[in-house]
C-alpha cells in the first residue's frame, strides 16, 4: 500500500535551541547542510506521499518562503500564527486540510539516516505494515541504543504480536518512538478544537489495543539543542564512511 498524504508537524517555538531559534525556525535548523525538515519531505517524497500539509507558526515567513522552494511534493500549509496548537491540536487541524484516509504523520525535527539500499524505506515499510482493520496507528520505533541525541528514555514497550504500551522496566521490548505514524484521518475525528497534546490517542489507542509498532531499520536522531547539532553531524558522517 502506498499512503498519498501526511501531515509534518513543524510549528513548534524550539526553546531548547535558542540562541539559534531567536532567528531561525527550529525546522531550518541545517544540519549536514541540509535544514532539518528536508529529511523528513525527502524521506515522505521517496515513500510516494504527493502532498504534505505543514503547520507554521514560529518565524513562519522563513518557512513559508522555504516550503514554496521545495517541489518534490505539494505542500500545504496549516497556518498557526494566531494560536499554537500543541502536536495534538495541530494535528486535527492540520488533518482537515487533506482527504479523508490514509496518511503519514511526521515531525519536523527527527530523522533517521543509513536505511538498508537494498530493502523498502522505513516509510514504505511502515506503510505496508499499517492495516487499518486492526489499528488506530502504526508507530515507527526504534531501540535506544539506536539514536542519538534522544534524552535516554524508552517510551513503550512492543509485543510479540507488534502491540505497543506504555514503557515499564519489566515489560517487553523496549522502544523509543520515532516520531513517523501511518494511521487514519478518522481517528482523530473527534478531537478538540483546542491545543492539545498527541499522547491523548496514543492512550486512547492503547486502552483499544489499536497502538501497533514496527521496527527502524537504520539510526535515528533528535537535535534539540545546539550542542546536539555537533553529535547529529558526526553521526552522519560516520554512516557515510561506512556506506
């Protein structure tokens, strides 16, 4: 199955990045040379999306300005200038704007590099995973020992049979949510208009026994702080000697 749309959540203020933030969205943030939201359209243009819808807010003319350079799909912006609206909240809103269906879910500032050549793309992968007969959302994971910069915290535990709960140190496999989701628009039909955060459907989800996740293949990063910028490129550079 290939999923055809998805929402990049990318209005975030960036806090933890200031002094950089002050002048630049978090999402332009260039690491490698490449701002940080390019990894994430790239990887969403290279699994079929056709068109993304993007959330702006903080410094939201540069990333207009960004997004109508970039044309390897049709983007969308969901305007939050007037009020943030938390991922939650920015998400339902966002949602409206795309056909009811299928799609990918995305942050703006996580990525992942060294997927196998010779296998699908996590994206497709997760794709191919996600049945909405049984799930709410199919979650992209990873193990610990498999970022960098991520603040050394497991989030869920994966099953056997793929389900995911919340972590706990005598549960299954630990894991680390990825920040990429393939689910269904109808799912958060019924949210608020309010800002609100994601982790109500990730609840929601698990109480159903609807919350499945699927392994990364390849290492995943978080740059949350201009410190971080340092490890994410050293990071990438020694994936690339060893390609």
């Amino acid at each position: 199955m290939t999923i055809k749309q998805a929402m990049v959540l990318a209005a975030g203020l960036g806090t933890r990045m200031r002094p950089i933030t002050d002048t630049i969205p978090k999402p332009l943030v260039k690491i490698d040379g490449k701002p940080m939201i390019d990894y994430s359209l790239d990887a969403l243009a290279e699994a079929g999306v056709e068109r993304a819808v993007v959330n702006v807010h903080h410094h939201a003319e540069q990333m207009l300005e960004h997004l109508r350079s970039y044309t390897r799909l049709e983007i969308i912006i969901s305007d939050e200038r007037e009020r943030l609206m938390n991922n939650g909240g920015g998400l339902a809103k966002g949602l409206k704007l795309l056909d009811p269906g299928d799609v990918f879910v995305t942050n703006a500032d996580l990525f992942w590099i060294g997927e196998p050549s010779d296998r699908p793309s996590n994206l497709r992968r997760l794709a191919g995973f996600y049945d909405g007969n049984q799930m709410d959302m199919a979650m992209l994971c990873v193990k610990l020992e498999d970022t960098t910069g991520h603040n050394g915290k497991n989030d869920f535990n994966l099953a056997n049979d793929g389900k995911l709960s919340r972590y706990r140190e005598q549960g299954p496999k630990p894991v680390v949510y990825a920040g990429a989701i393939a689910m269904n628009t109808s799912f958060l039909d019924d949210a608020p208009d309010d800002a609100f955060n994601l982790n109500i459907y990730f609840d929601k989800a698990i109480a159903r026994g609807r919350l499945y996740g699927m392994m990364l293949e390849g290492h995943w990063l978080t740059v949350g702080t201009p410190e971080a910028i340092g490890d994410a490129e050293e990071t990438i550079r020694r994936y690339r000697t060893f390609a």
